[in-house]
C-alpha cells in the first residue's frame, strides 16, 4: 500500500515538473528591442514566438533569434522550424501593412556526435 502511494506521488509530481517545462514565459530582450515568449518542452526544445514590429526591426528579430538559439542551445548545434509569421517584404508598400502574426520557430537542440 505505502509503495502505491509512494509510485503516485512520483507521478504526479513528474507530471507538474512537465506543466511546469511547458509554460510560456513572456520575455524582452534589450539588446535587439524585441518582445517574445519562451516556451521550453525540455533542455532540448523550445518555442520562441518573436512579436512582429516594422519592417526595418525585422532583420533585428531575424539575428536575435539566431543568438537565442545558440545561447539556449547552450552553442551546441541547432534546428529551427518557421511554423508561421515571415514577414513579406515590399521595398515601397503602396498601402497599409496588415496586422503580422509573430515570428514563431520551433528549436530542437541537438547533441555533438564524439569524434
């Protein structure tokens, strides 16, 4: 009986250790001015959603994104997944930009193969 209690209480606190993992967390990054969530499944993948801004911030949003990865990656090598929200880019709009979904990549650190 006490082993069943014991094997249920490991479960459900592996269970909250996993909600937890899962939660997204609002950040800014003051270097790049960007506003984005962090949201990590585990030490090996995440998803980063990138606020959409103007044009010009955009190429900042592209390079914090690659810097993000390698410092979450922890400079191991990495993969990133676009799920959504490439920017077109129009050198000369002639109307008004619609609202733009965020930057939203997907980021699968992987393990360096021993040599």
């Amino acid at each position: 009986m006490l082993s069943k209690i014991f094997g249920l209480l490991l479960l459900v606190s592996c269970a909250g250790q996993a909600e937890q993992l899962a939660k997204a967390e609002r950040l800014y990054d003051f270097d790049h001015k960007v506003h984005y969530s962090l949201t990590a499944y585990s030490e090996q993948e995440f998803l980063l959603e990138i606020d959409a801004d103007t044009y010009t911030h955009f190429a900042n949003q592209s390079v914090f994104l690659l810097r993000q990865a390698s410092v979450l990656c922890k400079e191991q090598p990495f993969a990133l997944k676009v799920i959504s929200g490439v920017q077109e880019y129009r050198a000369l709009p002639t109307e008004p930009r619609a609202y733009q979904a965020p930057l939203t990549v997907q980021l699968r650190c992987e393990l360096k193969a021993n040599k």
